[in-house]
C-alpha cells in the first residue's frame, strides 16, 4: 500500500492555479479581431434591452442591469472559460434576487441595496471558492437528452416571447403571458411593426447566402435595415428603445455585519450561477464543436459577480441568448464578449441618445432568428427513434424549461437520467455462483480434496462496481448460497465499492457465518480493500483470510480442513487413552 501511495503524483500549486490564469484568454484575442468587434456590439445592442428590463425586475432599477451586463461582458471575458460566452443578468438569477431583495426590504418599503450588494459579492466569493474545488468537471456528465431539451426549450421560449413585439406590441413577461397575448396580437398588429421585424428578419437569413464573407455580420446588417426603414419612412405607431439613465456608478462596499441573514442566498445565487453558466457553456460547446473549461468559467463568473456587488449590479451568468447571437455573428475569443462589455459602458456614459432610436420590432426580427437556430436540430428528425428513457428525458426537460424553469427542468432531466444509468448499470452487473465440482477450472496440482468437501466450497465472483444500484443482484446471488462450509469471495474485479455495497457483502458475511461457514476474499484492490476495512467489513473476515488469489483460498481451506482433521484425531486418541 505504502507503494502505491509513494508513486501517486506530487500535488504542483503553480500548474494547479495556471487553469485560472487569464492569459489563456487574452493570448488568442488578436486572431479574430474584426468579426470579434463587429459580434460584440451586435451583440450589446441585443443585451442593451434585456439589461435595462431585468434591472428593473430585479427591484434594483434598470441601471442595475446595465451595470452587470458590463462586468459580466468585461471581466468573464478575460477570466472565463468559454471563447465564446457572453454573461450578463439572466431571468432564473435575477427571479431568485428579486425574491431575496422583496424578502428583505427596509422599514420605508425601499430595497436594502447594500445587503443585497453585498450578497452578490459574497455570492462571487462562493464561486471563486468552488472553481478552486474543481467542481466544474462534473457539467460533463449531463446526458445529451438533457443538453438538447433544454436548447429546444430556449429556442421555443424566445420565439413565444418575440412574436408579439414583431407585432407592435409589449414583451411578455412570461411564456405563459405570450400564448395568451399572441392571437389578440396577430388579429391586431401593427403593419409598421411587421415590416420593420421581418425586413430584419430576412435580411439576416438572406445575408448568408449572399455572401460568403464574415466582415458584416447578417444581426448588426439586420439592425441597419430595420433601423434605417423604420427612420426613413417615420415609423412613429411602433415602440423605440427609448432613454436610459446614464452616468457614473455608486459603489457599494460589502458589509458582512448580517452574513448569518445573507450567506444562504449567497449560496443559492452561486448555485444558480454555475448551473446556468456551466449549461449555456454546453450549449455553445454543441455549436462550435470546442470544448470549454468550466472551472475557469466558474471562477469568471465569481469575478464577475464580486465586480456587480461593489459597481451596484444584479447578479450575472453566462445567458444563453447572447452567447448564441455572439456565435451566430462570428465571435471567436473573448475579445467580443468584451467589446460587448465595453459598448454597454460607453452607453452608460454617453452614447445612450444614439441607441434610443432603435425599433424594439428589429430587436424582435434579431432574437426570433436567435431562437430559431438555437433550437437542436440533430436531435428533431430522431425523435420518433430516441430510445424510450432518452425520448422521456428529452420531451421532460423541453416542457419544464418552457412551462417551470430552468433549474426545475435540468434537476428532472438529471434525476431521470441517473435512474436510468443506475438500472441499466445494476442490470448489466456480473455475478455467479459455483461450488468446486461445477468449475471448470482444475483445483492446484498439490492440493486434493474429497469430492464432498468439493460441494461445500462455494465461489462467489463479483464484476464491477459493487454500489447501491446492484442492490438486486447481489440479493439474488446471496439467495444461491445455501448448505456450504466455506464461501471464496472473487473481488479481483470490483473496482469500487461504496457504502451500500459493502454493506451488502456484510449481510452475505452475517448470513454465512450463522451457517458456521467461513468467508475468504480474493483479489482485494487497495481502494475496496480500504473502503471494507473502514467499516469494519474486513475484521469479521478476519485478514488472515484476505488472499491474493483464488488458489491461495483453496490452499488455506486444505490447511484448515487437515487441521481440523488433525484435532479430531487427537480427542479421538485422547478418548482411546481414557478408555
């Protein structure tokens, strides 16, 4: 064992702390520079809107939301881990804020802005502290059927949400509230509006085909033609961004003096912000067949959220919606998420008169054609073949995301998922039962044995991981073991075992020994053989009966039978004598 452990490797603080090191990030920002640039503001005309709405929301005001737009778009672009993210207030975040700032307002009515600042800040601090647990690895093992759902149920919720105002009339607050809303809205739209959202809408899907170059994305040419017609025929029936406040922001220094009142929802907003980001980061990985690094997304995200509680912003993920419109309009590296960041910091200073003259209707022609290619279009054409646990999984995740929530949504997906491996895995698990006489192997040249002793030694072999999803398996082969002496336990191929499977091989061990039979193990690998000896699974074996192969078992049962035979001979002897 002390082996083992001197080969394990040296644990190197440098290389470990190197994966959050943002030079990652800036090395490669120089590779795509103007589709980069062109992608990030494209893509902060998009985010302009929804930050301004989810600050308001949020119970904090709408400069809220622009401010952590900006320090997600900045600082997650330089520490993040996806090339291709853009972070900023997302509806599930801002939801959970908004529930925590309602729960804790002061006296007068107004939001405690300082406790709720500081909670995002120690909600960043959580982050930080779990990027460096390096718990980001474990994204990669959401099922396909989970990732596809919840992209599906993205896409349809932005396309609900965006038919009314391609109508001329307000954004929904809810899916819900859009199907209500869209058939009054189609029996009355407004014709300006209509035009002005689909002349952008084709102009994006037509641009591609077009033209093969990437200089002008088809989103920010959209924008031009929307914008442009909307003036140049003076559109004034249809709905403008509008004016925005401006300005410098107050910070706000994080007071823990009630850290006992903030630190669960602390927790909570972390939480929700590394499944949402993590997801997203999928999402985007499935577009762009590369593959992120979600711890050093987490520890973006962490950076991020402590710069939103000082500058006075709500809480910040990766969104799905601008990391989609950012890869469709031909971002690469973190340079356009940044970009992004920095045109929605030149508007707070300035230049919003220059985006208040933007049509919501083009914003809505931009966003249906997001949500039209977001949706997963590997997956439709299979539906009718998915295997059924898979299609269960898939059809659960895409009609919770669109009617619940995301974080609803993904735990059903998961639990459903994890039932399935479980099943699957305990069924597929190999386990047999022979007596000596049924092997087919032959019995060690040296050692004889009676051909009735040989029905007394029974072999029970395991196969895999012995964890609690093989529960039913074991149950039916301790049901096989009956009317034995001695009982050899094959462990040469169990690579693990957790508690409920050790405590399986207990209740065999508990059964055998009230049949006066002895117990052996075989081939005990040094995690199982620590696992079995911490909870003292190993003592009532006893380790003079741990042995390293089954020929040294059957070995043992003819050195403690000829004993045997030898300790009856002398009482026997000793009886003659008395006699």
């Amino acid at each position: 064992m002390s082996q083992i452990d001197s080969n394990q490797p040296k644990f190197n603080l440098k290389s470990y702390l190197n994966d959050f090191n943002p030079w990652h990030n800036i090395k490669i920002m120089h590779t795509n520079v103007p589709n980069d640039i062109l992608a990030g503001i494209t893509v902060a005309v998009i985010a302009m809107p929804l930050a301004l709405a989810f600050g308001v929301a949020s119970g904090l005001g709408a400069e809220a939301g622009m401010w952590a737009a900006i320090c997600g778009g900045i600082l997650v672009g330089i520490f993040g881990g996806s090339n291709t993210g853009v972070s900023g207030p997302t509806g599930p975040k801002v939801v959970q804020l908004a529930a925590i700032i309602a729960a804790t307002k002061l006296a007068s009515g107004e939001p405690d802005i300082v406790f709720a600042m500081s909670m995002v800040f120690l909600s960043g601090l959580v982050c930080i502290v779990l990027a460096l647990m390096k718990i980001g690895r474990f994204i990669y093992y959401t099922p396909y059927s989970v990732v596809s759902g919840f992209m599906c149920g993205i896409g349809v919720i932005i396309i609900l949400l965006e038919i009314p105002p391609m109508l001329g009339f307000a954004t929904p607050n809810s899916v819900v509230g859009a199907i209500k809303q869209i058939p009054y809205d189609v029996m009355h739209e407004k014709p300006h509006a209509l035009i002005v959202s689909l002349a952008t809408f084709f102009t994006i899907l037509l641009w591609p085909r077009v033209t093969k170059k990437q200089w002008l994305p088809a989103p920010l040419l959209g924008l031009i033609v929307g914008t442009s017609i909307a003036h140049l025929f003076s559109f004034k029936d249809i709905e403008y961004i509008g004016s925005m406040p401006v300005g410098m922001p107050h910070l706000y220094w994080p007071d823990f003096t009630r850290f006992g009142e903030m630190v669960g929802g602390a927790f909570a907003l972390a939480g929700l912000c590394i499944f949402d980001s993590l997801l997203t980061c999928l999402v985007a990985d499935n577009m762009t067949n590369e593959r992120h690094n979600s711890d050093r997304e987490i520890f973006g995200q962490g950076i991020a959220n402590l710069g939103c509680g000082i500058v006075g912003g709500v809480t910040t993920a990766t969104a799905t919606m601008r990391t989609v419109a950012n890869i469709k309009c031909g971002g690469k590296t973190g340079l356009a998420s940044i970009t992004h960041g920095l045109v929605l910091l030149a508007l707070m200073l300035g230049l919003a008169p220059y985006a208040s003259y933007i049509p919501m209707a083009c914003l809505a022609g931009i966003l249906l054609k997001v949500g039209i290619d977001i949706i997963d279009y590997r997956v439709l054409p299979v539906l009718h073949r998915m295997p059924f646990m898979d299609s269960i999984c898939f059809w659960a995740v895409l009609v919770l995301t669109i009617s619940v929530d995301l974080l609803v949504a993904m735990g059903v997906g998961i639990t459903i998922a994890f039932v399935r491996i479980v099943q699957e895995l305990g069924q597929a698990y190999e386990q047999n039962v022979v007596s000596l006489n049924e092997m087919d192997r032959k019995l060690p040249s040296d050692v004889s044995m009676p051909e009735e002793l040989k029905e007394k030694v029974l072999k029970l072999r395991l196969e895999g991981p012995l964890f609690f999803g093989v529960s039913d398996t074991i149950y039916r082969a301790s049901s096989a073991l009956v009317d034995y002496k001695y009982l050899i336990i094959r462990m040469a191929r169990v690579p693990m075992a957790d508690m409920s499977g050790t405590y399986l091989l207990d209740d065999i061990i508990e059964k055998a020994h009230k049949q006066g039979a002895t117990v052996f193990f075989t081939g005990l690998r040094p995690q199982v053989d620590r696992t079995l000896t911490r909870l003292r699974v190993i003592e009532k074996v006893g380790r003079e009966h741990c042995l390293e192969t089954f020929n040294d078992a059957i070995l043992k049962i003819q050195e403690l039978e000829s004993d045997l035979a030898s300790g009856k001979t002398n009482i026997e002897e000793d009886k003659l004598s008395q006699v």
